[in-house]
C-alpha cells in the first residue's frame, strides 16, 4: 500500500497553510526566475567587460537552461523520497551560491560555471514546486493555484529583470548579480517559515499514466517546448533589440519594467480561465503572442512599433507558464513530481536552444529577423493546441457546464 506521502490526494494542511504554501512558492519562483534571465538586460555590459561578443553572452542563458533540460528528470526521480521542503530550501541556497559566484568571475568561463550551478538548482526547483503547488488544492483549483505560483514568475519579469537591469547599467552587472544573491538567501528564511512540510512525492501513478494519459502528457511537454523556443528566440535578446530601435541604454530598465508588468495582465487572464474554460484562453493567448511578434518584426525599427507589439506580447505570454503547467498536470499522465519534471526540462529545452537560435539569427540573417523566426514556432505550437483537443480540453476537470450557472 502507498504511503500517505505517494497519494495524490495528499494536502498538507488547512488555509492558513495554503495561503502561506503559495505565497513562499511565489516568492521563490521569483527569485528562481530572476536569476534565471539576470543575463538578459545585462547582454552588452557584460560581453563588454569579458570581452566577448552578445551572441556568446547570451549562451550564458544556454548552459543554464541546458543544465535543468539534462538533469530536471534524473534528479526528480533521484530525490523522490526526500521531503519537498528541505529539498526546495536546498535549491535556494545553491542560487545564492551562484550568484554570488558570479558576481566575483573574473572571466567568461568562472561566469558560465556559476551559471552551471543555479541550472542544477533550477533543475529542481521548478520540478518540485510545481507539484508542491498542485498538491496544495484540490484538483479542480489546480489553475488557480499554479497561475498564483506563477506570479513570482511574472514578478520576476516584472521587477526582477528590469531592476537588476537597472542596477546594472547604475552600479555595474556584478552589483545586481550580488543584489540577487542576498534576495535568495533571504528567500530561504521566508520559505523556512511559511512554506508547509511535504514528505517525498514519490511516484504516484507508478510515476507514468496509461498510454492515452501518457499521450496526451508528450503533446503538452512538446507544445511547451516549443513555445518557449519560439519566445526565447527572441527574448532572449530583447534589450538588444530595443537598443538597436534606438532606445537609449538608460531607459532600458524601465521599459523592461513596464513591458513586463503587462505580463500581471495575462497571470490574472489565467487565474481566471484555467479552471473554466483553459482551451480558448490558451489557443488565445497564442494568437496574441504570434501576432505581436510579427507585428513587431515588421515594425523594427520604429522604436514606437517596437514598443507597443512588444507590450502586448509580453502581455500575452505572462500566463503561459501556468496554461502549461495546469494543462500537464490534468493530463494525469504522471505523478505531479513527474509532471513538474518533465514541464521544467521542456521550457528549458526551449529557453537554451532558443538562445543559441537567436544567436545564430544575430549571425545571419541578422537582428531584424529575431521576431518572424519567434512567430512561426510560436505559431506551430498553436497549431498543435488546435488539433490536439484531447490535451487540452475545453473544460477543466470539475467546472461547471457552460449550460449550468457558476455556484
């Protein structure tokens, strides 16, 4: 028989305990994506201290993201006995250390091996807190509560990023990589104290589903995949596309501040649709983000154009993290471990070749490419949504039929 901590139904505690289980999760997805994407408004100041190129500084986004691609997985399963919390406040502190790390490399390769070790922590963390937070509610809130996770991933973009950035270009990158690394070790006094114990998550559902269940599960991981290959074609390079429409590198951080804050406007779309109608919100989401790269490729570069496509992009995407996460999930093709496993290492997949990507883009055709060569991957994974309507349902698992009143 299963112990309680390999049930899937397992919930750690009362509403105090998920209020406070979701905001500690929130926090430290924000500090998670902050260091994650800290590269990306530093791009030129930190190729021109180093000494090399932004291509080359992007694939600082490359060996991170690959490092969580390789070992989300492995390390999953490696750990599945060991409880949820201890384990997240051990990834916390491996992102102080490699902050700070990074913040003392005298040189491009101590740089990429600090980076090495935050993609080791962050190969866990997502695997684990996105079945953390599932395992908060119950199934059918299984939308609301990731899209509240997911926020600190939003706030991430929103604060984290440009603040860093705006640090950057005051006081020098290494500051904000210092500033970073101080928020996560504090971050781990926060999580100590709010976040409720978990045991291991074990390997409910025999850790896979049935055939269709597992089906269903690839279509969701692939679509992610690319998705977040097409996005980080482009942003990874996204101050450098602002630069080149002739924004001038002060005002940098600020309009990275503002592009994603927009990205609250698609979290709060989330949280309000994926437990209703999680199919119409996601194909529309969709079309919102490859429009608005085209959009912006044909508007580069016209500063406002850029600007304003950009806005709704960012936009767009802001609750695409949770869309995936909560259509893997009801898949049922894993335990929630799993899930979270295989949803951290396909974004990352993403998130590394699509930098690489982007910077062979930069090489040839050239900058103002960067956005059609986002939109059509982006535009595949729509497609797949559309034809996939067993992977993603029109209605999520308990909402109410649309020919009967909401409760």
């Amino acid at each position: 028989m299963p112990s309680r901590s390999e049930r899937p139904e397992f919930r750690p505690g009362g509403v105090r305990d998920v209020a406070g289980g979701i905001l500690a999760l929130s926090i430290a997805t924000f500090l998670a994506i902050t260091t994650e994407l800290l590269p990306v408004g530093l791009l030129p100041l930190i190729g021109d201290e180093l000494g090399v190129s932004e291509g080359v500084t992007g694939l600082l986004v490359t060996v991170y993201a690959f490092m969580v691609a390789a070992l989300a997985l492995p390390l999953t399963l490696l750990t599945a006995r060991v409880p949820r919390k201890a384990l997240l406040l051990a990834t916390l502190v491996a992102y102080a250390v490699s902050n700070a790390l990074g913040a003392i490399a005298p040189d491009f390769a101590l740089l990429a091996v600090a980076r090495a070790i935050g993609g080791l922590a962050h190969a866990l963390f997502f695997s684990v807190s996105i079945g953390y937070g599932a395992r908060l509610v119950r199934p059918e809130f299984t939308g609301r509560a990731l899209a509240l996770v997911t926020a600190g991933a939003s706030a991430g973009f929103v604060l984290g990023v440009p603040l860093s950035t705006a640090l950057g270009t005051a006081a020098g990158w290494r500051a904000s990589f210092w500033m970073l690394a101080a928020g996560c070790a504090l971050t781990v006094l926060v999580v100590a104290a709010l976040l409720p114990p978990v045991p291991g998550g074990g390997l409910s559902h025999g850790g896979i589903g049935r055939a269709s269940r597992r089906t269903r599960l690839g279509i969701v991981v692939g679509v992610n995949t690319v998705v977040y290959l097409g996005q980080y074609t482009v942003y990874t390079y996204i101050a450098v596309l602002l630069l080149a429409s002739g924004l001038p590198l002060p005002a940098l951080g600020p309009a990275l501040l503002g592009l994603g804050a927009l990205g609250l406007l698609g979290i709060w779309f989330a949280a309000a649709t994926l437990d209703r109608r999680p199919r119409a919100a996601t194909i529309l989401a969709l079309v919102a983000i490859v429009a608005a790269l085209a959009v912006l490729g044909w508007a580069f570069p016209a500063l406002a154009g850029v600007l304003v496509s950009a806005a709704v992009w960012s936009a767009a995407f802001g609750g695409m993290a949770s869309m995936m996460q909560t259509a893997a999930i009801r898949t049922g093709g894993a335990s929630p471990d799993i899930v979270g496993a295989l949803v951290n290492a396909s974004a990352n997949i993403g998130i590394g070749v699509g930098a690489a990507l982007g910077a062979g883009v930069l090489a040839w055709p050239g900058l103002e490419w960067l956005p059609f060569a986002g939109a059509v991957l982006v535009l595949v994974g729509t497609i797949a949504v559309l034809v996939a309507r067993g992977a993603f349902p029109a209605r999520a698992p308990g909402a109410p039929s649309t020919d009967q009143p909401a409760p």
